[in-house]
C-alpha cells in the first residue's frame, strides 16, 4: 500500500495567516492526490483534486501543489471557517490511502 | 442538490454482522461508482470496498476482504455493505462516497455524514 506521511498533525494560526500542509508519497504518485476538508460531525468536503485543481465552489484561499510524491496544500488567508481537519490521499493504486490529517484552529 | 445518507449503524457483538445503507439522491445514481470510508475513533480515514456504477466490479480493502459485501440498486438509489466476523477494530463512523468517476473508483466530490458503528459486547 502507499503511505501517505502528511505533516503537521496539528497546527494554530491567527486569522488572516497563512497555513501550509505538507503530504509525502511513499512512491511516485504523479498528480494523483487529492485534499479534503473533515470538520466534526459533518461530510468530508473535496477542496483539491489532481494535485491542483480547485473543486467547484471551494473559495481561492485554498490552493493546492506538487507532484511525484511531494505535495503541499495552503490556505492563502486563514478563516474562522477553516476550523477542521484537513486529509491528502492518493488514488493512484488500490487501496486508496489518506495521510493522517492536520488539525487546523485558530489562535 | 445531491446527498447522500447513510444508516444501518449501531451496536454489535464481536464476530457478529451488520448491513450498512447509503441513500442517495440528487444525481444519476448508476452514472458513478461508490465507495465507503470508514474512521475510527481517533483515526484518520481508511478507505474499505468500491463498486463501479454498473455493479459488475467491486474492491475491497485487505482489512475488510473476505468478510464483507459491497452491492449497489440502482431502482432504488441506494448503496449497500455488508459486513460480518466484526472485530473491534471495526469500530468506526463508516461514510458513504460518490466517485468522480462512473468505471474504476477514483476520488470522492460528495460524502454522506456518516454511520456509527459500534463493536463490543
């Protein structure tokens, strides 16, 4: 299986920051990843696809990057509505893997 | 406006079984594969078993391969897993996923919010 290390598993950040999270391909995935937005209680939320695509309706704040097995994903501008978890996963092979999630809060 | 709902969850005993439910609406049922993503309490999310749209593929996860059973009715909209031999390591709110993709699943633009499943005795 692929093994997704996403870093960090926790971050705060003051409103209007800048938030960046990181993914790391345990093999050569190409552009096949994604991001996701999980908060408590809710539907998981596709924010990126293939890397860099940003899904209909997601607000421009989020941005997505990378390639092969090195990926970042920024929030240009952090909002009190960002509060949540955040998972990177790959569907470039069977099983589909996600990295362990960030837990984004604010200061 | 496209949902999903999941239902069926609830309290087993180890090593007994469960039928899992997602009910969706909103979109052309048959046109997408489907999947379940399940997360355990304190973990992250793990995905379990696909299912093309027409049916006739179906995926599985090591963990969960052999002891359970993805099906989809496309008269009735609704996707279905089947599970038994539950461990504890079972345990897990279990989500329903609608893939991008109609063939071989690929990645998941609409979640339900999910279905507890419990395992203890």
């Amino acid at each position: 299986d692929i093994q997704m290390t996403q870093s960090p598993s926790s971050l705060s950040a003051s409103v209007g920051d800048r938030v960046t999270i990181t993914c790391q391909a345990s093999q050569d995935i190409s552009n096949y990843l994604n991001w996701y937005q999980h908060k408590p209680g809710k539907a998981p939320k596709l924010l990126i696809y293939d890397a860099s695509n940003l899904e209909r309706g997601v607000p421009s704040r989020f941005s997505g990057s990378g390639s092969g097995t090195d990926f970042t994903f920024t929030i240009s501008s952090l909002q009190p509505e960002d509060v949540a978890t955040y998972y990177c996963q790959q569907y470039d092979n069977l099983p589909y893997t996600f990295g362990q999630g960030t837990k984004l809060g604010i200061k | 406006e496209a949902q999903l709902v999941e239902s069926g969850g609830g309290l087993v005993q180890p090593g007994g079984s469960l039928r899992l439910s997602c009910a969706a609406s909103g979109f052309t049922f048959s046109n997408y594969a489907m999947s379940w993503v399940r997360q355990a309490p304190g973990r992250g999310l793990e995905w379990v078993s696909g299912i093309s749209g027409s049916g006739s593929s179906t995926y599985y996860a090591d963990s969960v391969q052999g002891r359970s059973t993805i099906s989809r009715d496309s008269s009735k909209n609704t996707l279905s897993l089947h599970m038994n031999s539950l461990r504890a390591e079972d345990e897990a709110v279990y989500y329903c996923a609608k893939d991008i993709n109609s063939g071989y699943p690929r990645y998941f633009d609409l979640w339900g919010r999910g279905t507890l499943v419990t395992v203890s005795s």
